[in-house]
C-alpha cells in the first residue's frame, strides 16, 4: 500500500452524507479461531492465484534502471551531465507538480508502516518475519516490491534540486515515528479491504502524475511514474481477488468488512504526515493534489463504484441483518456522497507555504 504503498486516498475531500447514519459493526476486531481458519484455509489457494502476480527479482526493475549511472564518476562528465539533464526536464514542472509529488513520494516511505500493518493481522500473521507461510511471503514480497518507489521517487527528487530534502526527512521520520491509526486494528479482512481500495487510489495518483510529467516535458520522470502506477494496478489486482474470494467463502464477514472501511472514509495511511512545522501538511498536500487532478473525490467516489462492480456486491444474497445494512450503506454510498459533494465543491482557492519547496506559495 501507495504504499502503497502508496498509497493517496484523500478521505478528508469527502464529505458524509447528510443522512449518514453509522454502521453498526463489532468494536472488537480481533478474530474468533473459527475466522482465523478461514484464512488457513485459503493459504493453498494464495499460493495458486496471488504469489503469481509477484515479479521474480531478477525481471524486476530496479531504481538504477531510470537514473543517472554514477559508476563512471571521476572518469568521465558523463553523470554530471545526465544530473544537468535531469535538471533541464524539471524546468517546465510546477512548484505545486513538486509539492504532490513529493507528497506521493513520503507517503511510499512509510512502508514500514504498512508491512507491519499486515504482518501482524490475526490469520496472516507473520509469526517469526521470516514464515513461509503463503499469506507471510505475500506480504513480505509485496512490500520489497513497494520498498522501490519510494526509493526511486527519493533519488529523482535529490537530483532535481527542486525540494528542500532536509524537510522532507524530517517528514519522513516525524510519520513512521507518528506511526498510522486507520481502524484496523488486527482484523484482517478490514486490512485486505482497505489495501483494495488504496492501491488503486495509488495506481491513479501515480498515473496521473506521469500524465503531468509528460505534458511538462519531463518523459524520464514520466515513465517512472507510470512504471510505479503499473506496480500498483498489479498489488490492486491481487488485494482485489482476495476479497473476492473471502466474498464467495464467507460473504456475511466480508460484507461487514467493506461496510466497516467505507463508513470510516479511507483515509490516506500518511494522513499523520507533519515536518516539524506546519501542522496542516497533509490537508495542504490533499488539496494540491486535487487543484492538480492528481487525486480528487470524484475519483474517491469512481473507485466506490468501481469495487461494487468489481466484487458484485449488489448481487450478496442470503446475509443476516447486518450484512445486509452494510450492503445497502456500501451500494447507495456513491449516488449519496457524489450529491453532497456537489453541493459543497465550490470553494476558493488558497495560498499555503510548503517547507518542502524552501517555503514558497503554491496555489491550493
């Protein structure tokens, strides 16, 4: 997860319903041993339809891949010279284009976050950090997979000399000591749900960063955008058919589940972002994103929608009474938030400093 990842679900641009009443799920997320066995259960079936989806090291892509080759420093100009022409591409970039993806960037930092996230979820737990348990190697290698965005994105934005990086460390190691509270608790089918939805927020985020890099004459940048975007639709694939499949083997509990996320909003897991200064990064970061088209609510409500139709959930038959509340809450939310939010989406625009670019304006 973004992180991912990656991960941008900026929940906060959501507005609840008027009529929002509150999902009345259990406040006790650990699982019963009869739950933890489903997902014993289903540990054959990971390691048939999910290990697959990850890529073997050696056909990956490395972060060396797309910059500048240091190896020859000292014997030639050559990686002085990619470093000046990684520089010429940025000129054409917004300082608010640096602020989002700056922003994508930390939140991918907080990768240890995530891992632990999943790792310690009853029935996925990864017991020893080195289980080679179906659900445990998932995890692990999902997050090495996910460990190179950030590392990319990091050194790309180190050589622009656009950012202020002192800051953004600081922000880096202000949110994985913040930790990230997201209503998860040790429960895994809320966490695999919440993963649904935030990889392909990320996978949006991302796409539409590499579609801004392009138009601001920077391809490099925009094809490592685009490259990290195609990592995040394979992670949303495979979160996506594990709840599928904890829809067809235990419908009522997952149901629930997705009722549980949705009505907490998701929230975005670098939401504790802070650098020392301004205690309104994050929101300031949100709304910059969405002044851009990189992440909006409108595209919160479009991955809604698309999860109801991916996982069919309109069609759940056979649910006791709170599976089905939690269906019609989950079914009739896109038609309701996308009414309010056109009720409350005009607003004017605002001017923030961002230490991340040595304290300038930008737009928000």
């Amino acid at each position: 997860m973004q992180a991912s990842s990656l991960f941008i679900a900026h929940a906060s641009m959501v507005p609840k319903p008027s009529h929002y009443s509150p999902l009345k799920t259990k406040k006790n997320y650990s699982l019963p041993p009869e739950k933890i066995e489903v997902f014993k259960s289903l540990e054959g079936w990971v390691s048939k339809q999910v290990l697959p989806l990850l890529k073997p090291v050696e056909e990956s892509w490395q972060p060396q891949d797309f910059l500048p080759d240091s190896s020859g420093l000292g014997a030639s100009n050559v990686f002085t010279d990619q470093i000046k022409e990684l520089r010429d591409r940025t000129v054409g970039l917004s300082d608010e284009y640096f602020v989002v993806l700056v922003g994508d960037m930390i939140t991918e930092e907080g990768l240890p976050l995530y891992q632990t996230l999943l790792s310690n979820a009853d029935g996925v737990r990864d017991k020893s950090g080195s289980s080679q348990s179906p659900w445990a190697v998932w995890t692990r290698s999902w997050s090495a997979e996910e460990n190179r965005h950030g590392d990319l994105l990091r050194t790309y934005l180190y050589l622009s000399g656009r950012v202020d990086m002192l800051m953004i460390e600081k922000t880096i190691q202000y949110l994985i000591g913040n930790g990230t509270d997201l209503g998860l608790a040790s429960n895994p089918y809320l966490g695999l749900v919440y993963t649904s939805f935030q990889e392909r927020a990320t996978a949006i985020s991302h796409g539409n960063t590499a579609r801004l890099a392009k138009e601001g004459g920077d391809p490099v940048l925009a094809r490592i955008c685009a490259t990290i975007a195609a990592d995040e639709k394979r992670h949303e694939k495979a979160y996506t058919k594990i709840v599928e499949k904890l829809l067809e083997v235990d419908p009522n509990e997952a149901m629930i589940a997705i009722g549980d996320v949705m009505h907490k909003r998701v929230t975005m897991p670098a939401h504790l972002m802070y650098d020392g200064q301004d205690p309104h990064l994050f929101h300031h970061f949100s709304l910059a994103a969405q002044r851009l088209g990189v992440y909006s609510a409108n595209d919160y409500i479009g991955i809604l929608e698309f999860l109801i139709q991916r996982w069919k959930l309109d069609k759940l038959e056979g649910l006791t009474s709170e599976g089905k509340y939690a269906q019609d809450f989950v079914c009739g939310l896109p038609p309701r938030t996308r009414k309010v939010l056109e009720r409350t989406n005009k607003r004017e625009s605002l001017l923030a400093k961002v230490s991340w670019i040595f304290n300038k304006e930008i737009s928000i």
